[in-house]
C-alpha cells in the first residue's frame, strides 16, 4: 500500500513540474507578442503546489522573472520547504512505524 502512494506522490510531482516549466515559456511566450499574461500569483501557486524544480528550470530556461526578488528568492525559498518536507516523509517513512 506505502509503495503505490510513493508512486502516486512521484508521478503527481513529475506532472506538476512539468506543467511548471511549461508555464514559465508559455508566460514568456506571451511576454514577447503582447498577449494576455499568466498572472504572478498563478506562477507563484503552481511552485508552491508542487512544482518548484519546474518553475526554477522554467526561469533559468526561458529567461523569465529573473529580475523579480519575489521570484528570485521565492521560488528557492519555496524549494528548500519542500526538499524540507521530503526529508521528513522520508524519516516517517523509514524510522517511525
């Protein structure tokens, strides 16, 4: 049963991540032609939902909101909590039955 939600948790990480990065160049995309923009917040809450790696690749990648400090420092920030909560997951995990 622990292994499929492990799976479960893995899969849903590669998937928002991916759709991170993707919305990081789509942002970007935009940008540059004078479109209708993905919103700040909407940047923000997909690394805060789990995409932090993706939208930090999406920044370096594409060039988009390095400038921006809550984005500079946010999306690490928002990185570092997560690596936090992997690692008690992980000692959960392995040490306390």
């Amino acid at each position: 049963m622990r292994t499929y939600c492990i799976y479960g948790i893995l899969i849903y990480l590669a998937a928002i991540n991916v759709a991170a990065f993707f919305l990081y160049g789509i942002d970007k995309w935009k940008a540059k032609r004078n479109k209708w923009r993905v919103t700040e917040a909407r940047l923000l809450w997909i690394a805060v939902a789990g995409g932090s790696i993706g939208a930090l690749l999406g920044m370096k990648i594409w060039h988009h909101k390095t400038q921006h400090a809550k984005f500079r420092f946010g999306l690490p920030a928002i990185l570092i909590l997560h690596l936090a909560a992997v690692l008690a997951a992980l000692y959960c995990y392995y040490f306390v039955n």
